[in-house]
C-alpha cells in the first residue's frame, strides 16, 4: 500500500537568497551554485593536502541530515542550517589515501565504509557502530591493509544474496605494490571470503575506478573498470555478470563496441540515461590531455559514439579529466553532467533535453577551483536541490550551495533493501535497485530513469538517496521501484516536492514532514560554542522545547554586557547564532542563554 504525508518544504536556517529574474531557458538559470565561504564551517576552513582523493555525501547517524565524507578520512556532521563539526573518529588521519566507498555491508541500518590508500598507506574497512563511533575492522583477510592497497573500491550485491560485496582495483605501475585486483564475498556473518575470478583479479594492470551497473538490464550488476591513470590509451575492462544467464554469478570480460574497443585512459565510468530514452548510456572521462572524454547513446542495446555535432562540446573539450558527475542540477527533469580536470578549472555542462549539452562557464562551482579531484552531489540542507562539493587541495576544494530559484518541482527517496513476505530481501544500502518515475513536463509525458550504485565519480560517490527533478509538472503519474531480488513495486499520484522512504516490500511507507526533518527538541540546551578558541568568529547553538522569550547575551569577565544576540519571542526547535569577536581584546568571555525561567551560562575564549 501506498502511506505518505506531504509537508511544506522549509526556509534555509541560515542563507536568504536573492531571487534573480533571469529567462527560464537560458543557461544560466541551470543552477545557482553558491560558495561557502564561511570561514567557521570547518568544511571551508580545514586545511587539506594530497591528490586523487574523493568525497561523498552520507547520512551516517540516519538523522536525515547529509554529512560530508573527505577521504583525508575526514567525517563532517552536519548540524543543519548549514553548519557542520569534524568528528574525530577511527577515520582520521592524514596518510596517503585515494578511493572509498560507502554501504551498509552487515545490514545493521547503519552506513560503513572502505578506504582504499596505496603508496604505503593502509587500506581499511571502517565499521558505523552509531553515535558517531565508526572503528576499523583488522580482522579477516579484508583487514589485511597490505595487500589491499590500490586505487579505487566500489560496494555492489554482485550475487543478489542481500549482502554488499566489496571490488578493490590496483593500479599497478603506478605508485602501488603490483599485485590484482581483490574481490570480497561478504558472507552474510560479519566476515568475507576473497574470490577469484579469471581474467578478473588475476590481471595485472592500471586499473582505476569500478562502477557496478545493469548496463543490460537483465537484474544483475556488471563492472565498468577504467585502465587510467598515466597518461597512455589503452582497452577499458567490462565484465559481464552471468548470474541471470547461468544462476551462477560469474564474471566474464566483455567484447562490447565501441566501449570496449575504443583506447581510453580511462577513469570513471557513469552509466546513465541522459536522454530519458528507458536505457543506459555510457560516458567514460579519459585522463590524457590529447583524448576527449565520450558519450555512448544506448540505441535498443547497440552503443553508439556521440559525436560534437550530435551532442555538444561535452566530447571535444580536452584536458586531464577525472571525475564526470550527473545530476539534475536545475530539476528540469533530466541529468546534467559536472567533470573535474587535474591543471585547469571544472567544466559543468547543462542538459538541453534535447539529446544537446551546453557548457556553463559562468557558474561559481567552474570559475574557481583548478587541480579538482573528485565530486559529489547531495542535497545537504534538504531544500528539494542538489547541492555540490569538490574534492582538492585547500585552495582548490568548495562546498557549493545551490540556491536554485526557478519553482522546478522534484522528489527526493531513500530505499532500504529488507525482507519481503517471500523471506527474500535485498542489501540494506538497495545497491542495483532501480527507480523510474513517469510525468508531464511542459506538456510532453517523460520517463526518467535511476540506478543505485556506490561508486558513480572519480574516487566518490553521490547520495545514495535518488533524486529526480520534475520541471513545470504538477504529479507523479507512476513512480517505479525494482528491488535487486526482483521485486517490483509501482505507485501512481505521488505528490511533488517531498521526500519519502521505500521499504522493500513495504512500499513508500511515508513521505517525510517538517517535524521529522527537525525535530522538536526534548529540552532546553545551550551548547558550547564552536571553534573555541576562536577569532574573531564563532557559532553558538541553542534549543527550546517550547516557544518562549528568548535572550542570548555576550559579557565579559567582568560581567559587563558586550552584546545582545537575540532578544524576542521564538518557536520550539534548534538555533545557530554567529558572534564577531572583531574589535575585541583576546581574552575570556561569557554568553548566557535565557528562555522563561530557564537560564544557562557557558565560557568561551577568543584569542588574536
């Protein structure tokens, strides 16, 4: 059956943006990116350091709120309002490391992780234990850092058993210890077996980033492997999975032109249905500087190479391209593709729906950054658009805000693998399922098309909740989950502008309201402020559990009353108040928060 509750999506907590008329069919209304320079947000401030590194956006305590993964091994939580803190967890350090990936690989409910390092760095996996604990697992041949250094890592159900297995590329000869590629059975128990797979992980080369797609749509998931790094052309790797041909899953090298006969230094393999056509099409970023990245347009299971006339300058640009990210930006209705390039700026190129891209050049998330690594994108602040951060060097990373003004409508779903009433279920992340939604978009009927996966950009990975945009329409007319194990739900009337749950079996259980998203406190609390020490700028958070007169109040040690932060009438729920120490003496200061009858008094520490 199908339960939801609509809800009125809510106002940013912090940023009010200025609302620009602009043409609905230019370019520039594609998006409206802003960066994040605030310089107490940790995310903006930390300094960062390596290369081929990633990113990924994860709700790691399933509080709804998207945190930021760095693979400097690095957790952000995200408070809400568009504030994070660091957490200082088994994660971090600051050693060589490349890839990761991320999925619930013991079905607990709770997100973990693999961190693939290489240049005699370790390679762990990291388990979620809740509260913002994650620790390494070093038991077992998968906690056997040595041996699985490499490049890149991707979670998939290669066997539809229900549980997340794990493939760890190497690239050998360049900069790792030459052994295969290793893959991991997870044997459902807490533990995994190391499979071999001829022509699989007894293959020696430089192998870059695995994506795991149904790229024929038979409910298995096969393997895109790209031979980057280094700068020379060679074939890419693609393995078919003959779980559906055989009932065994097996894989088996592929002859499939031109995606496997044209010479790529190939990266990332994306497989999506840019052009709402029911298939998936292919598009590769190659790292050579002399060799554009391609697009193949899916015609009824026969690739064809796109060519600029046919589709845009998204296959002639050059440079040293790493990470291809697609995502409906502009929640037009269909997905939009960002790339990064090691020596030059990002390029982000927008989706006519015509089968056309145009570049964008003047948006903020292209014009600053240069040497970016990987990407993600993810609606951090659950406005109904998706958001963007790029991995780099301090002065090359950005955490991009998309302020998106044009009314476009969307749905936002997480989908959770679990038991059906035939005792078959899917992994809990719901790798391999695949959602498609059907609706009326400036008067023409459109399908769009999603499949779930946890590798999808150079050494990151986007959201795992699925994302459509659904321009000028006013309702679902049929939205389309098919489970790994096969199990197929179809829901007709789905209401716009929401987000929802899907259970496996259980169907869309409940679109999510306001109250859920931010939940009314259960007391009354002034936390400490953060960073302390600080200069000259700090954050102070609050909550009420009923409305009240509110006052939040700065004094010094003397107890001379410095400034006046809030003084008025507030509803229940959480605060975040900034305070500018600029003009003041380094020293200790105290803020006090009073509601009602309630007061508390905290000490903060300003240093120049």
């Amino acid at each position: 059956m199908f339960y939801f509750k609509t809800f009125i999506q809510p106002l940013s907590l912090i940023f009010i943006s200025v609302i620009i008329l602009m043409n609905l069919s230019s370019v520039s209304d594609a998006q409206n990116f802003i960066k994040i320079t605030d310089v107490n947000n940790p995310v903006v401030s930390d300094i960062l350091s390596g290369s081929f590194f990633g990113c990924s956006w994860v709700d790691i305590d399933n509080d709804r709120k998207l945190d930021l993964f760095v693979n400097r091994k690095v957790v952000y939580k995200n408070l809400g309002g568009g504030s994070f803190i660091k957490l200082e967890t088994a994660m971090a350090g600051q050693n060589l490391n490349l890839g990761h990936s991320w999925a619930d690989y013991n079905n607990d409910g709770l997100i973990d992780c693999f961190v693939v390092s290489t240049g005699g760095s370790y390679s762990y996996l990291y388990k979620n234990e809740g509260n913002g604990i994650i620790n390494k697992v070093v038991t077992g041949d998968i906690g056997d850092s040595e041996y699985n250094t490499g490049w890149g890592c991707s979670w998939a159900d290669y066997d539809n058993d229900g549980f997340a297995d794990l493939f760890i590329t190497a690239a050998n000869n360049f900069g790792v210890v030459n052994h295969p590629n290793r893959f991991y059975k997870n044997n459902g128990d807490g533990t995994f077996s190391r499979l071999n797979f001829p022509g699989v992980t007894d293959t020696l080369a430089p192998f870059t980033i695995p994506s795991w797609y149904d790229y024929d749509l038979d409910g298995d998931v096969d393997l895109f492997i790209g031979t980057g790094p280094g700068g020379s052309t060679s074939q890419d790797y693609i393995y078919k999975n003959m779980l559906t041909e055989t009932g065994t899953a097996n894989l088996v090298r592929l002859n499939l032109p031109p995606l496997t006969t044209d010479l790529h230094d190939g990266q990332v393999w994306n497989l999506i249905d840019y052009d709402n056509d029911g298939d998936l099409d292919a598009f590769i970023t190659n790292y050579a500087n002399n060799v554009p990245n391609n697009l193949y347009r899916n015609n009824n299971g026969v690739y064809e190479k796109m060519t600029e006339t046919q589709v845009g300058n998204i296959v002639s640009d050059l440079g040293m391209f790493l990470t291809n990210l697609w995502a409906d930006f502009d929640n037009d209705g269909d997905q939009d593709c960002f790339v990064t390039r090691e020596a030059s700026k990002s390029l982000y190129y927008v989706n006519n729906g015509n089968g056309t891209f145009t570049r964008n050049d003047s948006t903020a998330a292209v014009t600053g950054p240069v040497t970016c690594f990987g990407a993600t994108a993810g609606d951090f602040d659950n406005n109904g658009s998706l958001d963007l951060y790029v991995a780099g060097t301090t002065s090359s990373k950005g955490l991009y805000r998309n302020d998106l003004s044009n009314g476009n409508k969307w749905i936002n779903i997480k989908c959770t693998g679990k038991r059906n009433s035939n005792s078959n279920f899917s992994n809990s992340s719901a790798l391999g399922t695949k959602v498609k939604a059907k609706a009326t978009i400036n008067g023409v009927p459109v399908w769009q098309f999603r499949e779930i996966n946890s590798q999808n950009s150079f050494n990151s990975m986007n959201m795992l909740n699925v994302h459509f945009g659904f321009g000028n329409a006013s309702v679902i007319d049929s939205l389309v989950i098919i489970w790994p194990r096969g199990l197929r739900e179809v829901f007709t009337n789905v209401t716009l502008n929401t987000f929802y749950d899907a259970v496996e079996g259980q169907g869309i259980v409940s679109g999510i309201n306001l109250n859920e998203l931010n939940p009314v406190p259960e007391d009354f609390r002034l936390y400490q402020n953060y960073p302390n020490p600080f200069n000259p700028g700090t954050k102070i958070n609050y909550e009420l559990r009923v409305t009240n007169y509110v006052s939040l109040k700065v004094f010094d040690i003397l107890g001379n009353e410095i400034k006046s932060l809030v003084s008025n009438n507030q509803p229940a729920g959480s605060y975040e108040i900034s305070f500018d120490g600029e003009g003041l003496s380094s020293g200790i200061y105290f803020y006090n928060l009073s509601a009602g009858s309630l007061s508390e008094t905290k000490r903060m520490t300003l240093l120049k």
